[in-house]
C-alpha cells in the first residue's frame, strides 16, 4: 500500500468517526460537552490528513 493510499484509508476512518460521534450527540443529549469535544478533534485529524494528501498529490 502506498502512501496516498494509508491517507486515504485514514480519511475514511475518521469520517466514520466523526459520523459516529455526531449520531451519538443526537441520541445522548446529556453527553454534548464530550462528544462535541471529539467530534471537534476528530474534524481537526481529518483537515490534517486532506492537508497531507493534497501535498502529496501535488509533487
């Protein structure tokens, strides 16, 4: 697997994650403090993989 690849797989996961934690918050209202708080961090990971991929698809 090449790196672009491993990026991708990645992207995918915390896009899943970052779906999850949002169908959480919905569902568990007493919950918003700490599942806003990750589906946040989980965006933040996501930028930074977007970042990476599209540098390396830039070279």
């Amino acid at each position: 697997m090449i790196d672009i690849d491993v990026l991708k797989l990645a992207l995918s996961k915390e896009k899943g994650a970052i779906k999850m934690y949002q169908d959480m918050l919905a569902q568990h209202p007493n919950l918003t403090e700490l599942l806003s708080l990750l589906v946040t961090e989980e965006q933040k990971h996501k930028m930074m993989i977007e970042k990476k991929i599209a540098e390396l698809t830039l070279d």
